[in-house]
C-alpha cells in the first residue's frame, strides 16, 4: 500500500491509501477526488487522467508506454513530467505525490 498525495486542481491536497496493484486513478476515483475523470475507466484511451508527476515521483515508476506517450503528446498543456494515472500502476512504493490536471474542462 503507497500513500499517494493528490494536489488538486483547487490547490487542496488529499492523501489516500493506494493498495498495490491499483492505479493512482484508481485512488481518484475511489475516493472521488476532482479532476481525475477516467472516462475509458482506466483502459488507456481517452487521457483524462492527466497527471504531473513531479520531482522524485517520476523514478517510482516504469518509463510511458508508446501507447501512453502517444496519447499525451497530443494534450493540452502537457509537460515533460506529464503521465496518465491510470498507467501509474502502485507496487513497492511508499508515498507519490501527483498533480492532478483539471480534465472536466
């Protein structure tokens, strides 16, 4: 189980407890967080999932697949750091903090 520290688009912070084996969207959605809409539920097609991930929490994870890296590139407001929860798969770690980007918009 990780802690994973969600920065809302609202400038909020929540923690949740992720177990592992989910997702950080998971935890979202779970926990009904705003911001993570999770339209494809997690299938890796629509993007609206759209997270930073910054610093240190970027190593805690598997490089984007192609899929995914496809799927960003075409974002708007997409940085270097930009990932989609529902890829961000929880295993070993102990805390992650993401920034969650608003996709009700």
């Amino acid at each position: 189980m990780a802690r994973v520290v969600y920065h809302l688009p609202d400038g909020s912070v929540q923690t949740v407890d992720v177990p592992a084996g989910q997702s950080v969207m998971d935890g979202s959605v779970r926990n009904n967080l705003p911001g993570i809409v999770a339209e494809c539920g997690g299938s890796c097609s629509c993007a609206t999932c759209h997270v930073y991930l910054p610093g240190a929490s970027a190593a805690l994870f598997d490089p984007p697949s192609d899929e995914e890296s496809e799927l960003v590139e075409f974002l708007a407001g997409a940085q270097p750091n930009s990932r989609l929860s529902c890829q961000l798969i929880i295993g070993g770690q102990a805390e992650v903090h993401v920034e969650v980007v608003d996709s009700s918009v």
